[in-house]
C-alpha cells in the first residue's frame, strides 16, 4: 500500500508546473512521518528524522539544496546561505561538530564540520497535523522525485527483539578513562583551568546491521522530553536523544535550557525525590552548573534583550539520569537568528569547559577521542532565522553493524574519577540498552 494516493502526487505535479526557479509544493498528509522516514531513507543520500519535546515531529528525505562550512566562521556562512533561501516556507535541517575544523578522514568523515540541507521531501508535523513538501531545484525536472514519492510504500512492523549478538569495547579502556580524569582534577588544582568535560567512547560490534529506525521509535517513545534525532549522511548514520537545548528563537523569542550537575535516578520516588534533594544541595555540582549558566548569561548579554536567568536550578529528570537545569530566556532582536545563538554560545562549558580556549586545548591534547558531531549540534532554521537547536548529547554513530557511542562528565575540582565513570555510564544508557539488548 503506497503512502500516497496517485491523486496527491498528481496534485503536487500540478503545482509544481505553475512555478519557476526553486519549485516548492505542499499537501496535507495523514500517515506517520516517521513510517515515511523508515521507508525512504536507504534510498536518498541525507535522511533526517527530529522530535521535540513539545511533539513536533520533523522528517526530510534526499537534498534539494545544502551548504557546508568549517571554521571560526562557519556558523555565519552557514546562516546567510540559509537566510539567501528564496521561499520562506522553506526549513533548513542544521548538524555541526564540536570543533571548528575537526579530521574528514576518519570515523565522521561522512559529516560536514556544519551544514545544513532543504530536503527534497520533508514532512513536518505540528500540533497534529503533518504537511508534506516537495522542493525541486531550479532547472532540475521533478519526475524523478515524483516517482520516488509514489513509489514509497507503508512500511511492515518493526520486531521489536534484536536477535543479534554484541560485542562491546570502551574507548579509552575504563581504567585509563579513570586515569584521565585524576590527571584533570590535578590540572584544575594546578590553577591550568576550572572546568574540563572528558569524554569517553563505547563501540559496539552487532552480527546485524543495526535496525536505526527501530532503535529511533524506541528513543522518541523512552525518552519523549528529549531532542531525538536520526540524521544519515551517505554509510552513516548519527542518533540520540538530547535532553539539552542549546538555542531556540521563534517569533522574538529566545530561549536556552542549559544542563550541568547530574546524579542517578532513584529506585523508588521516596528514594528518587531523596537524590534529587541531595544533587540540588550538593556544592559541587551547583558550582559545575553556575560556571556554566555565568558563562553563557556572559556571551548573550548585549545579543538578547531582556534576559532572564533564575538564580537557583531545577532538576530535569530522564529516565536514568536527573539534572541541575535552568531555563535562560529573552527577546531576540530584529534580525538576530537561531545560528547567531549558537555562533555566540558554542561551545558552552557544558560541553568543553572553563576558561574555553584551554579547556579545548585540554581536551584535544588528552581526551584520545575523535568527538566529530558529538558535542556539535543538531537541529533546523528557517529563511527568517527562526529555529531550533538541541546539543548532541547521548548520541551514537552507527555504520552498519558497528556502533560508536559517547558520553561525558564536567570535571571540576572536587570531582571523583569514580563517580564521573558511573556518570557516563548512566548517560550511555539510552541508547546502549537499544543498540546491544541481550
């Protein structure tokens, strides 16, 4: 059973025939993107499914326009080509990595240092109601994409065991990870920083190609308060569920949710209400989270109006894990874009560090890890700079059968090797759990 009725696609051929230059062409749709997604990815060259905690849901198939960009300038190259787009109904999907100028030839080399592309075929769902869009570049026919279209089909169930088996490997060894971090809580005493976040690395070896739309639907039902996101660039596909965002603008609005301080969940809600007290009071982990809340009230002050920043956190609770949180909020100015946050707050201490610069330089000296996307972004924009982007966090790079997950811990002073490696651990999870069930 195709997804589309002959009379819908006929529909779009109609309207696409009226117009010049870029050709865009809506309907409204009843189906699930993410079915959609499932059926279409394996056969375009990008692929990208997104949910959002509010329950919009977005989808895009193929590349209808796209731009790159490495570099201390990277995110502005990148928000003017988006801003050149000539429809404004257009959306943009964004993805970034954690340097500027990070290696091409190595575990992310299918990922761009940022980019962003106009899918062929997107779906966007909105409280409720999806609306499919075909965009044909100028001068190209859209039979090809129209055909495509018809030809996708609702797609069988998913079974939801895995029947592999799972090999599982810890980049660095654990030991030395725990090692690492000793020698960062040194540094901090040694007055070299005040804030550090290590990474670490798991990679899983499956006797089966990993079932990524599956393990998708299991994220957006396990973790619905969560960015997740699927994002496929040629053989490779980079997947989470990211509980942190770093920049959202709509309609003179911004906003920021920032993350740092973290401890496990209960086992109960007395015991789980007794370990949120604990993180809420725990000195520690309230200056981790103030060095990263000051920090980025610092780089928006005199780019968003009207700031406000509570003086004490919150607790965000996910499913394994629970967090000091505080909502940053303000007015966007006339022409300030989602890609102008992300440009000013990038990295966040959340991800690298205190003092920035030498956390960085920390980081590539010590950590052993290739981060690509990790720690980057993910996310879309609009023409008129509206958008949304979610830190990639809690995410895994998956190439057939064989899967690279990633987590970090902010080291501060006072931090324990110990606690920071059960940390990583619990933020592994997620997607662990779904990658190498047994």
């Amino acid at each position: 059973m195709t997804l589309l009725e002959p009379s819908d696609v006929d529909g779009l051929a109609g309207v696409l025939a009226q117009q010049a230059g870029l050709r865009v062409a809506s309907i409204r749709i009843g189906f699930d993107p993410f079915d959609f997604a499932r059926t279409g990815a394996a056969l375009v060259d990008r692929a990208v499914a997104f949910s959002m905690p509010n329950g919009d849901q977005l989808v895009g198939l193929g590349t209808a326009w796209h731009v790159e960009a490495s570099g201390e300038s990277r995110f502005r190259v990148v928000r003017d080509a988006v801003g050149r787009l000539s429809d404004p109904s257009l959306m943009a999907f964004l993805g970034y990595s954690f340097l500027d100028d990070p290696r091409r030839d190595g575990l992310w080399a299918d990922f761009a240092p940022t980019e962003a592309f106009v899918p062929r075929i997107g779906i966007r769902r909105v409280d409720g109601r999806s609306t499919l869009t075909i965009v044909i570049p100028e001068g190209e026919h859209p039979d090809d994409t129209l055909d495509l279209l018809a030809s996708l089909r609702k797609p069988a169930p998913i079974p939801v065991v895995d029947f592999g088996d799972h090999a599982i490997e810890s980049l660095p060894p654990v030991a030395r990870w725990v090692e690492l971090v000793a020698d960062a809580v040194k540094a901090i005493g040694a007055g070299e920083l005040d804030k550090v976040v290590l990474a670490r690395s798991v990679r899983v070896e499956s006797s089966e190609p990993v079932a990524i739309l599956r393990v998708f639907r299991q994220l957006v039902a396990s973790y619905p308060q969560c960015y997740n996101f699927a994002w496929k660039s040629g053989g490779s596909v980079v997947m989470g569920a990211s509980p942190e965002l770093l920049a959202e603008v709509r309609q003179g609005r911004f906003r920021s949710n920032p993350l740092a301080g973290s401890a496990a969940r209960g086992e109960g809600e007395d015991d789980d209400l007794a370990m949120g007290l604990t993180l809420l009071s725990s000195a520690k982990d309230r200056r981790e989270h103030a060095l990263v809340v000051d920090d980025m009230t610092n780089r928006l002050a005199g780019l968003v109006g009207e700031l406000a920043v509570p003086r004490t956190p919150s607790l965000k609770k996910m499913a394994t894990v629970q967090h000091l949180s505080t909502e940053i909020t303000g007015s966007a100015p006339d022409g300030f874009t989602v890609l102008d946050a992300v440009d000013a707050l990038h990295p966040t201490p959340a991800v690298a560090g205190v003092p920035t610069t030498e956390a960085i330089g920390y980081i590539a000296e010590n950590e052993q890890l290739e981060r690509g996307w990790y720690t980057g972004g993910v996310g879309w924009m609009a023409p008129d700079g509206d958008g949304t982007v979610a830190i990639a966090l809690r995410c895994g790079l998956v190439n057939e059968a064989t899967t690279h997950l990633f987590a970090g811990a902010g080291i501060v002073a006072d931090s324990d090797p110990g606690a920071e490696l059960q940390e990583t651990r619990l933020k592994l999870r997620p997607l662990l759990d779904l990658v190498a069930s047994t």
